[in-house]
C-alpha cells in the first residue's frame, strides 16, 4: 500500500528428478535436485544494499524401505544424501561522517557448502498395545569461505578471509508409546546428541590465524500422557527439551555487513529449552475446540553482541514464555457455512546477562485467524469458499538498558480464498489478500504487500 519496496526481486528455479521401485515389501528410490536463487535483498536504504547474485543448491538422496519383515519389525527406513550449496553474498553501505566525508565498505562472500548425511529408523512393536521407534543419524556439514573486504575512507584498503570449518554430529534416539488402559496412553523419549565442531583452516591476507574446535554432548528428554475418555474428548500433558547447537559462523567465522564486523566465537554453549504443555481437545457434530496451555523456559539464547563497528556471539540472553493456543469451530446450521478462529495469546519474558528483565521482547501477545468457511458440491466438482481476518497486536523490542530499539503496530487484514476441484486431476485456488489495502508492518519483516490475488492452477498425472 505504501510504493513499490525498491530492489526488491526473487527469482529461483528447480528441477528434479524422481526414481523409485516396488519388490514385494521392500521399496527402492533415489532423487536428484537442482534449486537455484537470486534475490536482490529491500533494506530501505539506498546506502545499504544487499544482493544474492546466486544461491545454488544441488542433491542427491537415495533410499530403502522395508514393511513387515518380520512379525515385530513393522518398518525399515534408511536415507542417504550428500548436497552442495553455492551461494554468494555483496554488501555495499556507505556511512556520512559530515557534509563530506563518508565511508564505504563494499564486502564480497563466496561460501562452498557440502553436506553428507545418513539416516536409520526402525518401527516395532513388541506387544498389541505398544509401539516403539528407534533411530540412528548422522550427518557431516562443511563450510569454506572466502570472503573480500574494501575499505574506503579518503583511501581504499583490502582485505581477504578464507576459512574452512565443520560440524559433525551423531545422534540415537527412541521413542516408546504404551496403552496403560483403554482410556490411557503414555508416550516416552530420548534422543542423544553428540557434536563436533573444528575450525580446519583460517588465513587473512595469506597469514594463517589460530584454530580452534567446540564439541558436547548431551540427552534430551520427553514424556506424555494422553486421556481419551471417548471418541469426543481427550485430554494430553506433554513434557519435552529442545536444543540448538551454534552454527559454524556463529562457532568460526569473521563476516562484515552493515560496516560492521563480526567474529565467531567457538567458546559457545547450545541453546537449550524446556517445554511443558497440558491440553484438551473436543469434538462432536459440527463443533471442534482444541486448547493447549503452555510454559518454556529457554536459556543460552546466542546473540550478536556489538560494540561500535565490531561484534561476536555470545550466550547473553534467557526467556520464559507461557500462553494459550486455542482452535475453534461451529457448524452454524446457515447456508453449509462453518465460523472457526485460532488465537495465540502468550507472553515472553527475556532476561538479560546484565540481571535486567523485560515482557517487551518483540512477541505480540496477541495473533491469530478468524473466518467463514464453506464447501459446496456441484456434479463432478467440488470446492470451498472462506474469508477471514489475520492479525495481531502492536509489540515493542527493549535492549538490556532498557531503550526499545524496536516496534511495530497491532493490524488485521481481511482476506479471501477460494479452491475448486475441477475433476479430470485438475484444480484451481484463488486467493485475494489484504481486501481493504491497510498498510502494515509485522516485527522484523518488510512491509505486508498491498492487495493482491494469487492464483494456482495444478494438474496431476
């Protein structure tokens, strides 16, 4: 609603290929893949520009699968694959220091990616009211860099990064589900990680930097019930532990963007969460409510901690975040038509390393989706009609000294969407967004777009 967001442009392209064969229980597949991407990245700024000349991948996968081998076994499932990414990345801003002096910093990355990766899973079951799943992974991700820097003051300077690094991680992990009675189901989990990082090679302007490497190991956990008094109501509690290990830049790597460097830090701890959730779903007729209260408490969040025209990553920052998620609909006995809405109401509380704490963390506490829906039927076709409303309400981001460095208003727009199947494998989706042209702003996105209409046609054979 607001212009055209100048540069702004995408383009990408695939290709893939599909090979797969049947032989009683067991089925044989391979696939390759071929994705290319460049973008020209809106920043606002016409002093800082941002580009993706090209982001390339390519893959190939190939698999196995068993199903009933024997009576306990009921499925085999192995994987492997090995891709590369190919991606270039330029950043050219140029800051004002008065009425005539500025600085340009114009910064190239060229980064080589390769990953090799192989998966194992197993499906028991061992007695009529249990299921088991087992699982072996592991994968091994490579990083070469080589990166260009010129610096221009009153004069230019030069200079030169390549680094190569790598993550290897191994991970087991089980999962057993149990029928305690008619009504009750308890589900048990685990999963074991254990991660490898080294720094292989680093040089700037051909001298060699010094190396270094990460590694951990740890056990993650998860636990649930489920209460199904009858086929309308059930009840579920669920207890679980998330993990996020650094990447290899945030471990290795030094990049400039923005004029500004950053440097990797290897001395980094995973982020780590704990989820606790309990929730109800109801279910009869024309009528659907699915409601979940939930708690998390993350800690060693990796943020960029800068400092003038320097920065690196460090483990500063923990949140607690608790809410309510809830589903709805109605079948309103009117014209075939069905109201429904999701709401998400939640809070998140960020503590900083400084001791300071605070709820404006850039999460809107309130965001959801409420419409009409409709299906019809004609002959041979079929489809539906829905509109609705997507929104959420205005948030505000505060830094550890307490200065909101960041906001955006509260909006709703009303949209609508349409699908036809049109028989013979064919099909039609229409969507027009935003009816009204509001403009708005999600936190840390661009723009919403204007009102627009997309639509998809898909043949299947």
């Amino acid at each position: 609603p607001d212009g055209v967001l100048a540069p702004s442009g995408v383009a990408d392209q695939t290709a893939a290929l599909d090979l797969g064969y049947q032989l009683g229980n067991h089925s044989f597949g391979m696939k390759t893949q071929a994705y290319d991407l460049s973008a020209d990245v809106y920043t606002g700024d016409p002093d800082f520009i941002i580009s993706l000349p090209h982001r390339d991948l390519r893959k190939a996968s190939a698999f196995y699968e068993g199903t009933n081998l024997t009576p306990w076994l009921d499925t085999l499932h192995l994987d492997v694959y090995h891709q590369t990414i190919d991606r270039e990345f330029n950043n050219d801003v140029t800051v004002a220091f008065g009425p005539s002096a500025s600085m340009n910093v114009l910064s190239t990355s060229l980064d080589a990616q390769k990953t090799s990766g192989v998966n194992l899973r197993a499906e028991l079951h061992f007695s009529e009211n249990s299921r088991t799943l087992v699982g072996l992974e592991y994968e091994d991700d490579s990083l070469t860099s080589d990166k260009t820097t010129v610096t221009t003051i009153m004069s230019s300077s030069t200079a030169r990064r390549y680094d190569k690094a790598q993550i290897k991680t191994m991970s087991a992990y089980g999962q057993h589900e149990m029928d305690l009675s008619d009504t009750l189901t308890a589900t048990v989990g685990a999963r074991w990680y254990d991660v490898t990082a080294d720094h292989l090679a680093s040089t700037t302007n051909g001298v060699a930097n010094a190396l270094s490497s990460n590694t951990d190991s740890l056990v993650l956990g998860s636990a649930g019930l489920v209460w199904s008094r009858n086929e309308n109501l059930a009840l579920r509690a669920n207890l679980s532990q998330g993990y996020i290990y650094p990447t290899l830049g945030q471990l290795f790597l030094t990049t400039t963007g923005g004029g500004v460097t950053l440097t990797g830090n290897p001395d980094l701890n995973p982020e780590t969460a704990t989820t606790f959730e309990v929730g109800a779903r109801y279910q009869e007729g024309g009528r659907v409510l699915d409601a979940t209260l939930f708690y998390t408490d993350a800690k060693d969040y990796i943020a960029t901690v800068i400092s003038g025209r320097s920065g690196t990553y460090q483990n500063v920052d923990a949140a607690k975040s608790w809410g309510l998620e809830v589903y709805a609909e109605q079948d309103l006995n009117l014209w075939g038509l069905t109201a429904y809405g999701s709401v998400a109401a939640m809070r998140r509380k960020l503590g900083y390393a400084n001791g300071y704490e605070t709820f404006d963390s850039g999460t809107p506490a309130m965001a959801g989706k409420i419409g009409l829906r409709k299906g019809w039927e004609r002959g041979d076709m079929s489809g539906s009609f829905d509109v609705f409303v997507r929104g959420e309400s205005g948030v505000d981001f505060r830094n550890d000294g307490g200065t909101v460095i960041g906001s955006a208003g509260g909006y709703g727009t009303l949209n609508m969407r349409a699908d036809m199947d049109l028989g013979h494998d064919l099909s039609l989706v229409a969507e027009v967004n935003n009816i009204t042209d509001r403009s708005y702003t999600s936190y840390e996105e661009m723009k919403g777009a204007e009102r627009s209409i997309n639509l998809f046609l898909t043949k299947t054979f």
